[in-house]
C-alpha cells in the first residue's frame, strides 16, 4: 500500500504530536521526523507550524472572490449564500482534521488568536463585496453592509462549531436556513430594472416544512419591496 502524500503525513504527524506533548512543546524537526520527511519537505508544504493546524484561507478566500465575482446586481445575495457554502463544505470534507483542529485552538490562545484574525479576513471581503452590491457611499450604508457582513459570518460559524461538536447531522441545510434568517434582516436595494411590483426569489434547501418558512421568506420578500434607508 502506498504511503499518504507528505502533506498529509506531516499533519497526521503533528497533530498526533499535538496531543501528545502539547502544541508548543512540539517543534518542527518534531513533526518532520515523525512524518518520515526532512525539514526541506516540511517547509514545502507548510510555512509554519502553525499553517499545519489552519487550512488554506487564501485558497479559500480566493474561491469566495471567484464565486462573487461570478454575480451580478440581481443574483449578489445568492452569491453570499454559496460562497458562505464553499468554506463550509471545505470544513466538512477535511473530517476529522477539522474537529481536531477545533479542539486544539479552544485550548491554545495564541491559536484562537491566529484563527479571530482569520475570520475577520472572511468578514472583510464580504463587507467589501456587499457595500459595492448596495452601491451606496453613505455612512447608514457602510454601517449596514458592515452588520450584513457580520451576520454572514456569525451565522456560518454558528452552524460550523455545532458540526464540529457532533451536534449537526445536517450543517449544509442549516446553513441554508441561517443564511435565509440572515438575509430576511437586509432588504436588498431596489433595483430599478425589476419594475414596479416586481419580485425577486432567492431559492435555499431546507429542512423546515412549507409553513415553518413562509414567515421568513414573507419578511424577505416585504423587505425588497422598501429601499433601506
């Protein structure tokens, strides 16, 4: 049987270390020669120690920008929505690596650190991403796209941590709800090509029956009808 590519070696390596002797009594010669590799081939993968622990973010913020970038003014809003459905998923195909993870940075505050920074990066991009969609340079519309942003995100991580603590058996249909409680908050600008009475229909999978989310999608549609202020 062939051997895992050294990538994922040396995290098998250093998580096992991790848990071992503790992430900062662990060194990368450490995590190099449990993994079988050299300290060359350590730094061909990974930066530093701690890029072991953190997926990819530039990776992924790149793919967030790629999706974004694929929207327009009508369909920016179900453009969040996926994007948000991208890291989400990425955390979920990693499995176990991602609740390993979790459980390391809720012990290492130098690791929480690392990781509220991270998140602040996502919160960005979409604050960018959604005040350049309201096309509004007042201060109401920067502070709306700021909260827009962060509800975005709290949501997504909501939802990613009752994953991560097993108590999700289903975390993509309740992002999809979250997202949908999320945008019922923000009405969308008005958007002078719908034309008078016009109605804009963004579609989620949910687990929720019929009678359970017709009170949201009422506020979401009622909501586009006014221009916020």
């Amino acid at each position: 049987m062939s051997k895992p590519p050294a990538r994922i070696r040396l995290a098998d390596a250093a998580f096992a270390l991790f848990d071992e002797r503790g992430y900062e009594q662990t060194t990368i010669d450490d995590i190099a020669e449990r993994a079988g590799v050299g300290r060359t081939t350590f730094f061909r993968h990974y930066r530093s120690k701690e890029a072991v622990i953190f997926p990819d973010h530039d990776r992924l913020l790149e793919l967030i920008r790629d999706r974004l970038a694929t929207s327009n003014h009508r369909t920016a809003l179900v453009a969040v929505s996926d994007a948000v459905r991208l890291v989400l998923l990425h955390y979920i195909e990693e499995g176990d690596l991602a609740r390993r993870r979790y459980a390391l940075t809720s012990k290492v505050s130098a690791l929480r650190d690392r990781e509220i920074a991270s998140v602040a990066r996502y919160q960005r991009l979409f604050r960018e991403f959604i005040a350049e969609w309201m096309g509004d340079p007042t201060e109401s519309a920067s502070l709306r796209a700021e909260l827009m942003a962060a509800s975005v995100v709290a949501a997504h991580n909501h939802v990613l941590r009752r994953w991560l603590r097993g108590e999700s058996s289903d975390p993509v249909a309740e992002l999809d709800e979250a997202m949908l409680e999320v945008l019922s908050l923000f009405p969308a600008p008005a958007d002078e090509d719908t034309g008078p009475g016009g109605t804009t229909v963004v579609a989620f999978r949910s687990g929720q029956d019929l009678d359970a989310l017709l009170p949201a999608l009422r506020r979401l549609v009622e909501g586009r009808a006014t221009p916020p202020a």
